[in-house]
C-alpha cells in the first residue's frame, strides 16, 4: 500500500464515522415534528454503527421520502443509499450496463452535451438538499450505491455525487480491472470504492487479495451472508480480521451453507459473533442491514427490517 499510513486511515475513517453521525443529528426533520434530539432515530449501538442498504425497501416507492420515511419507522440512523432515491430527487439519469454474474460493467458514454456542466451543477445542489432532509431527520447517508460512467467526466461526477451527499464511500460489484480505473478518482477526491462480494468472488485468505493492492481507497463491502454460502459454510470473521482496515462496510444477512437465504437466526451466518468483534475491537466499519430473505406474506420489508435491527441490539447486549 501507498499514501496514508494505516493508523491514518484509521483514524481518518473513525473520524468520518463519528463526524457524520453528528451531522446526522443537528437539525429537525421537515417531515415530522420531533421534541428532542432523543426522538430522533439512533442505530449506533455500544460503537458499531449499524445501518440499511435501502435495496431492502425494494417494492415501494423508489422516492427519497419514502426511503427516508421507513429508514424512520425502524428507527435507522445509518444508510447506504441505492441509485434509485438519489435519481427520483435529483432528476440524475443513471443508465445501467449490462451485467454479468453479479458485476456492473462501465456504462456506454453519453454522447456531449455543452448543458451538462451547468445541469450537473445543478443537480449537485439538489445532492446537497438530499443529504440535509436526511441529515436534519437524523439520517446519515454514509454510502451512496450508483453505477459509474465510462467517461472520466462521468466517473469524477459519480464521486462529485458522494461528496454532495456526505458519503464516506460509493459501493459497486466487485470487479478488479474497474478498481485499477476508479483508484486515481478515489484517491483524488479521499471517496472510498468499496466492492461488493457474491458467492463467487470473495476476498481471498491465503494471500493478500489482488484487489487490495490497487489503491489507498479501495476497498470492502463484504457481504458476510455471501461468503457463508460461497465458501460452504465458513466463518467470515478471519476475514474481517485480516482485511479490517479495508473494510468500509459490511452486508448483514443470514444465508446457509447450502446456499439458502433465510430469516436472521435460521442460517450459518455469524452475525452475532461478527457484530461483537466489531463492538469489541471497535473499528470504524458500518454494519448494513440487507433484507433479502421472502417477506412473510403477513408482514412487510419495514417490520422485517426493524426484526433484523432488533436481532442486532440483542446480538451486542
């Protein structure tokens, strides 16, 4: 590794969490009158930071309101926000690339545009006054998940974005030869990249993994439900414990060795234990819930997600 020296990037990522959970508790949500800062929503528990990808809330309304309005209802205080919230309040256009077992690849380019600085100038600013209806209802948005661009216009705005927002990294699939392109843009503008692990491509032990030599922000999303399933059943704690400081956040959900994705406490996933290395060596890594077991038919994505959060409390008492 080059650049910062780890105990700086420990320190700097410590502090980014913390910074932005104050940030996240300033001011009164414009959608609900609350009395006191003890109304607000707070998923920090003992330390570990625990959030949502809002991939969870799928079936919805894809809109920043009503993604705002079920992080509340369960009380979240922490979130990794899909494109889609981002795009309906900002009016961004994100084209999707084709995909391949998991892997977003580069988008086409788009063709030039002499209005597009001044409306991404724009939508920035709409960024901004997304970040601070999230921020003043108590809601950090410390990851942002949309698709980059080909062009290095389009890569550098997709890290405009994240600064806009208050993000403390952008997630995208795992995908090594896009790291080596998107590792000067991080660097440049102190983002993280962290890419997202599936049951195919998990983060090697027995070396160091090739993704982690590409860049000082280049990193994790390590999907702990994943690697459960795609190593048959092994624990993902060595994982995290090599790779700590590499990793910026982590999925959260409860899948079999078999492969099957089941509610929290009914699988092989050792999110208990997992959840109590990080309230125990407190590093600065977000813990996201990701809702992907069948929502009972008597129940919906929100009450499933305040079970899983509630499992989380009981897990770090």
């Amino acid at each position: 590794m080059t650049g910062q020296s780890s105990h700086a990037r420990k320190v700097s990522r410590r502090g980014a969490l913390a910074s932005g959970t104050a940030l996240a508790s300033l001011t009164l949500a414009p959608r609900r009158i609350l009395s006191d800062e003890k109304s607000k929503p707070n998923s920090v528990i003992d330390g570990v930071a625990i959030g949502c990808i809002t991939y969870s809330y799928r079936g919805g309304a894809d809109t920043a309101e009503y993604t705002l309005d079920c992080l509340l209802k369960d009380g979240i205080s922490e979130a990794e926000l899909m494109d889609g919230p981002i795009s309906s309040f900002t009016g961004i256009q994100f084209r999707r690339g084709r995909r391949r077992r998991g892997v977003n690849l580069p988008l086409e380019q788009e063709p030039f545009d002499a209005n597009r600085p001044k409306v991404r100038e724009e939508q920035l600013v709409k960024c901004q006054q997304l970040r601070k209806m999230f921020n003043d209802a108590g809601v950090n948005i410390h990851i942002q998940k949309c698709p980059f661009g080909s062009s290095d216009e389009d890569i550098d705005f997709n890290f405009q974005i994240a600064k806009a927002l208050g993000c403390k990294a952008i997630t995208t699939e795992r995908n090594d030869e896009l790291a080596k392109r998107l590792a000067p843009f991080a660097a440049k503008h102190q983002i993280w990249v962290a890419f997202h692990n599936h049951t195919n491509n998990i983060p090697t032990l027995e070396d160091v993994d090739p993704l982690m030599q590409i860049g000082d922000f280049i990193g994790f999303n390590f999907d702990i439900g994943h690697y459960v399933a795609g190593t048959k059943g092994q624990s993902p704690l060595p994982v995290i414990e090599k790779y700590h400081e590499k990793i910026i956040s982590l999925h959260l959900k409860d899948r079999t060795a078999d492969g099957g994705n089941v509610p929290w406490g009914q699988g092989q996933t050792p999110i208990g234990e997992v959840l109590q290395l990080l309230k125990r060596e407190q590093w600065p890594i977000y813990a996201d819930i990701e809702l992907e077991y069948p929502v009972p038919a008597d129940s919906d994505a929100v009450r499933e997600v305040a079970k899983c959060l509630d499992y989380c409390r009981e897990a770090l008492a």
